[in-house]
C-alpha cells in the first residue's frame, strides 16, 4: 500500500528501549522527531551485527547517528587502520571512504571487509596513480616516498611508508634523509615542511572539503565571535592554517576541543566531525562553517543495514598488491602517533 511504513522500519516501545542507550548520546545533535526513523535500522544493525559476528569502524566525519550509533570503534584514519589490526571479527563494515577499507583489507586478508556504498571515494586517492609514483621515483633516484593513507592500495604498493595527518612529521623525520617525495595532499605536505628541515617534495592533489576553506573566512569568524578557539586540520590550505590556534588530525581536533574544552569552537573540517563531538562537550559552543564530504555521505544507516543484510559491497584487493601495500602501512603503524 503506498505510504505504508515497512514493518520492519516501525518505531515500536521495544525499538525504543534497545536503542536508549543510543539515543542519549546523540540527543544533543539530532532532533527528536528525526529518531524514529533512524532507531528501526540502528535496532537491526546492532542484531545483524551479532548474527554476522561483525564489527562497524566508523570515520570521525561518519553522521551523529552511525557514530553514535552503530559504531564499535570511532577514530581517525590512523586509529582505524590500527584498530583493524586489532579486531576479532569474521567481518569488518567500514563507515567511511574506499582507501579506509582497503586498508582495512590489506591488514586483514582473511576477513570479509563491506563498504556500505562502492561509490564513497576521495578526491585526494583520485589524484595520483600507481605509474606517477614510479615516473616521481624516476625523477628523483633514491629518494624516498611517503604516501598519505588517502590513496589506492597500488599507490600504496608503489611506496616506502605510509602516513596520516596525525604522524606525517614523524613518519618524515623518521626515515633520516635529507629529502623525501610526500604524495598527494599538497597542503599537508607544506604543513610538514613548515616543521622540518627535511626538503619535502610534493604533489598538487588537494581534499576537495578542505581546499575551500580560507584565510578571510576564519578572520571573519574571528571577528564576529569573541574568544574563539581555531582547530583546524591539516589538509587545509596553509592561509586557513597560519589563522588556527591548534593544527591536528580528527582525533588530535577532537582531543584537543576535549581537553581545553574553550567556550567557543572553529573546527575547520568536515561538517559531522563538530557534530559528533559536540554530542560529547555540551558546555561547548560550535560555531559551524559546512564543508560536507559528499563521498563520506555516501554511507547510511540503511545501506550499512543492506550491507550485512546481504553481505554485499565486499572490498577486495588482489594479494599480489596487499603484499606490497601491507609493508608500506605496516611500517607506519610500527612508527606509530
Ligand atoms: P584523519 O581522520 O586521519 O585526520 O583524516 C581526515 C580525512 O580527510 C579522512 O578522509
Ligand atoms: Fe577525501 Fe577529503 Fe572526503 Fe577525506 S574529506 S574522504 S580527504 S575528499
């Protein structure tokens, strides 16, 4: 009949109680009519989640409702990718973009790794190809290069080391040369080599999020909100970063609005990330510029529900390629934070 709710998308007194819990985390940020029609699919993930002895790892720019949600392990790109090391599960359901499960894969060759949407990808993994790394290597003999974890696994495979926002100085420093290739994210790049004395040579790739931020637009702000705290993450161009008062990865954003706890909040990043930790800091008051990653939004409660349901949207990554991708990742878990 059309317009009849789905039996199994009904809010009933029983869904209600399972997802309490759920509810109280998240009552700060979403509204209470928009509940009921997320508990339903929160109620059936949590059961599926069981029956497929599964585990959710969520991105820090996941909605309020999966992070707080569904979510078994939140974090950053690195947190996630150490924290798939760690899991004891048949199976992986990664909340975030196509480069976070195939990392997710690549350390875990045994498990079945599900992205809910094959369409959330990432303007950064998009701008560099296996061959360009090898043409950079032929341009510079010797060098060594440093991979952002925002890339393909045959990018991956073609690398020394891979990195995230929150260790790429210390990945850099730590290979003890005088030059190192840092691919792809220009900006990152120039955050690192605003730190070192190690010549950084860079790509032109960009996060399409973080690339629209500017240096006017957090002066603005500035301007217009008394004591504001600006954290802002790496991926920014660098006239936003000489304006913020705390530069970091999503966990590192999110610790430090968690420590310092200031009255006021810039966080000059994807949309979700103040959401989800806004849910946690009601003393807290976000100011909210929206930058939305259209490929992180590809991820919904539905399609996560669809994908256990179905055991659909398997990632895979030829053996071959993980091999060589795993060094790469595995020697950057080994430098750690
Ligand atoms: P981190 O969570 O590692 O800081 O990465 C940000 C990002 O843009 C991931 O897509
Ligand atoms: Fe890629 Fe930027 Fe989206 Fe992260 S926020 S997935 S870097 S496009």
């Amino acid at each position: 009949m059309a317009g009849a709710i789905a039996r199994d998308q009904l809010f009933t007194p029983e869904i209600a109680l399972s997802t309490e819990a759920a509810w109280q985390r998240v009552k700060r940020v979403i509204p209470p009519f928009e509940w009921p029609l997320f508990a339903p699919d929160i109620d059936a993930i949590q059961r599926l989640k069981r029956e497929r002895n599964a585990v959710v790892l969520a991105h820090n720019y996941q909605t309020p409702e999966i992070f707080h949600g569904v979510a078994d392990i939140v974090g950053d790109s690195l947190a996630l990718a150490r924290e798939a090391t760690r899991v004891d599960a048949d199976v992986i359901v990664l909340c975030g973009v196509h480069f976070m499960a195939e990392t997710a894969k690549i350390l875990n060759p045994d498990k079945t790794v599900l992205l809910p949407d094959a369409g959330a990808g990432c303007s950064l993994a998009d701008s560099i190809t296996a061959a360009d790394i090898r043409l950079m290597r032929q341009r510079y003999p010797g060098v060594p290069v440093v991979t952002y974890v925002n890339t393909s696994a045959e990018v991956k495979a073609e690398s020394d080391v891979c990195c995230t926002s929150g260790n790429a100085l210390k990945v850099v420093e730590s290979l003890g040369t005088d030059r190192v290739i840092f691919l792809p994210d220009e900006y990152l790049a120039s955050w690192v080599a605003s730190q070192t004395d190690i010549q950084v040579i860079k790509w032109q790739g960009h996060c399409e999020v973080h690339e629209r931020f500017t240096g006017a637009e957090v002066r603005r702000y500035r301007e217009q909100t008394a004591g504001l705290v600006v954290i802002a993450h790496p991926e920014c161009p660098p006239d936003v970063l000489a304006e913020a008062d705390f530069v970091g990865s999503t966990a590192q954003m999110a610790d430090y609005a968690k420590a310092k706890k200031p009255p006021r909040v810039l966080l000059l990043t994807e949309c979700s990330m103040s959401d989800n930790v806004a849910a946690e800091l009601p003393e807290v008051e976000f100011v909210r510029p929206c930058n939305l990653c259209p490929h992180m939004k590809q991820i919904t409660l539905p399609k996560i529900r669809r994908s256990l349901e179905a055991m659909s949207g398997e990632v895979l990554v030829d053996p071959a390629v993980a091999a060589r991708a795993r060094r790469a990742v595995e020697r950057m878990l080994e430098i750690g934070r």
